[in-house]
C-alpha cells in the first residue's frame, strides 16, 4: 500500500543540482488495472496498481516487479501512448525524500513534486515547503497514466 | 512462494467426471520473467514468476494480480505464441487437490497433473495415486510457457 501526495510547484529549489537523480523512462499497457513498464537508470521493473481503485486518491496498491532489459523491450513496444521520460530529483525535506519529477518533452515544462508516507496521519500533517504550489494528488490530470495516454481521448 | 509437483497421467480417474473444474484459457507476453494473462471461468488475472529464477523448479515466487476484462483482452492481443485452452479439473487426494489439466487444441491429448504443497518436505513425501505416471516437475518441456511458445524455437 502506496500513500502519497502530489504538488505542482511555483520554483525549483536553488540548490536543487546538488542532489541525487534518476533518469526515468516509464509506458503504460493498461490504464484500470495500471500496468506501466519503466526504466530507472540501469533497472527495469514491471507496476502493478490494483483494479478498480481511485488511483488519484491518497493511497493505492502497489507491486513493484523487477524485469530483464529483453522483457522490458518487449513489453515497451507494446505499451500504448506515449513513452514519459522524466528526471527524478531526490530532496531530503523533514523526515521525508521529495521526489521532484522533471518531464522531457513531450510533457516540459511540467515538474510534479511528490512525497511518500508511512501513513495517512502522517501525510495529512505534512507541512509543505514554501516552494510547493497546488495540492494535486486528487486531480487525475497529473496522473502519469494520464499524461501518456491523454492522446487516446 | 508456491510450491508444486507436476506428473503425467497412465490414465484419468474413472470418476473424473464427478469433480469440479474451471475453463482456463491463458498466453504469455514474456518468458523471463514469466508473465502470463489467464482467463478462468469470469475470472481475469495477470501473472508473474520472478526474474532468472529455474521456472521448472519445485518452488517458484508468484503474483497473481486481478484484471478487468478489457486489460485481459488488451493484454491477451499483445501475447506471443499460442493461446492454451485447457479444463482443470479439481481432485481431492489425500488431503492435497490435484489439479488435472486437460488441454484442447493444439496440445490435445495432452494431460498434466500438478498438485500444490505447503513445504518442500510435504511436496518431498507426496504418495503419488496409481494413475499417475512419471514426476516431470523439472522436464522444462511440460512448462505452460514452454508449450505456449514452442513455436518460437
């Protein structure tokens, strides 16, 4: 079980070339249930995200299943829409690592913060730093699976 | 983690007619790891096997993650190989369930018996009944995938 919350943001933080990345490719086979191939650096995985649920909402069902680079090939020239590339800057902030998500095009200029917790009390507290804009985790149009496939409606 | 043995058949069961069963229909879209769409009765569900693991081996690490019945056709139109078509019939047998497949075409007459185990030495001091006939647990060759991509080779 995944719960999260999901920001737009007014500014990049200064110092924000100062901390960990990953180069993120991810498609989507299906969009109820989520079923997304993605590349993080040199690893492959398979996400499941459960059936039927509101995958906008705070807390999902999640299993993260590794792949070989060949099944990955594969399974990505059969996904649908558009493949997101996107840098995923790790931020230490409070306790918590902010996932700074910077799209490539098709998506740039979009940048999405996201920040994982232990429990819904705990993400319900959080205290946002003062360079976060909106609260989005309950807008579907910034849900990945949304981005890539936008092109199908 | 499941953990199973597998045997071909002398004969079936005078009574096999009496016992429940499903309708299976299932194809793969990787071999390593094993990902597989399956179909039983209403039912829809995407399996996985972990990455590099020996698949004809006694245990084996598994997700069975329920689909929607448009993600399984979707998913199913994606899949390499041939679609298995195949009646399992539900035994019970000395406090185990023997599960009797009964392929259709292509792979008809072919008849697999599997039964699962809750520990290595439980699967171990398994009894076979008279109508079994050789273990092939570890004969790749009886691997659903195996068949279902055979073509391939």
């Amino acid at each position: 079980m995944e719960i999260e919350r999901k920001f737009t943001i007014k500014r990049l933080p200064d110092d924000v070339d100062s901390f960990e990345y990953h180069i993120i490719e991810q498609a989507y086979l299906t969009d109820d249930p989520v079923i997304r191939v993605r590349r993080e650096d040199g690893k492959y995985y398979m996400t499941y995200k459960g059936v039927g649920g509101d995958n906008t909402s705070l807390a999902h069902e999640e299993y993260n299943l590794p792949l070989t680079k060949e099944a990955y090939d594969f399974l990505a020239s059969k996904t649908e829409g558009y493949i997101i590339r996107k840098k995923r800057v790790l931020i230490p902030y409070c306790g918590h690592t902010i996932e700074l998500d910077i799209f490539a095009e098709p998506f740039k200029p979009l940048i999405i913060a996201e920040v994982e917790f232990a429990s819904k009390d705990e993400a319900q507290s959080f205290i946002p730093p003062d360079w976060f804009d909106e609260d989005v985790t309950d807008d579907s149009a910034y849900r990945n699976a949304n981005l890539a496939l936008q092109h199908k409606d």
